[in-house]
C-alpha cells in the first residue's frame, strides 16, 4: 500500500486548451492543471515503488477543498468535522483526472490499471488531497 498527502489547494483537471502553430492545432493543459500535476508528481515519486506497478490497483483519493471564508464558526466547525460536505463545482471526477495523469509511470504503468475507485471531497482549513494506492 502506498499513502501520501498533497498539501495545499487541490485543483481539478482543466478544459484542454488549443492553439495553432505553423498551421497545425496543438493541444495543451490550462497552467494552473498543468502546475498542480506536476507537484502531485513531485510527492508522488518521493513515494514511488522500486518498479512501476504493473497490475490491477485500487485508488482512493480524498479531496479536501479549502473551508469559505463566508462560513460562520459554527458552519466552519461542522464542515471541519465532515458534516457539511462541498456539493460545489468542479466534480470529484475532474480532481481525478489530474491526479490519475500524474501518477502514470510514476506509480503505476496506465490508468487503466485503476479497477476501483474512491472519490471524497470535503471542506478543511488545510486544503490537501490524501492518496491511497492499493495493489489488488
């Protein structure tokens, strides 16, 4: 099993962006998609395995999205504790994204490799992701 967190604000995975260059379209990732992946690279491979997993694996992440600022003590104090959970945009689905694109050849050989998937989002005043990667 291998656990990591990846502290400050999470970011979902962003729309593709396109451009024309010499006549020809390239397709990129927004800045701010593209920096987040890298960083969960970064911890990820101070986590890496000795060799690439290469079988079915179960991943589990949980969102933890910064706390409003609009939030009374009492709503603040209720979302910390997980009473009050985030039914906001972006979609647990577009955190994955990123993170999935990330791990590939750093933990695991392709995403298809995921067989089992666990999406959480919550609120907290110390924005992070934790990770769990679990081979079957």
């Amino acid at each position: 099993m291998i656990q990591f967190t990846v502290y400050g604000e999470p970011v979902a995975q962003g729309r593709p962006r396109a451009t024309t260059i010499n006549g020809k379209v390239r397709m990129y990732d927004p800045e701010k998609s593209k920096s987040f992946k890298e960083y969960v690279k970064l911890v990820a491979s101070q986590n890496r395995p000795s060799q690439l997993i290469t079988g079915p694996i179960v991943l589990s992440v949980i969102v933890f999205k910064p706390t409003l600022k609009s939030f009374s003590k009492k709503k603040a104090l209720e979302a910390e504790n997980g009473g009050l959970r985030p039914i906001t945009k972006p979609d647990v689905d577009n955190y994955v994204k990123g993170i999935k694109d990330a791990l590939k050849s750093v933990i695991w050989k392709d995403d298809s490799q995921v067989v089992d998937l666990q999406v959480s989002k919550y609120y907290s005043q110390n924005p992070r992701v934790e990770i769990t990667i679990q081979q079957l």
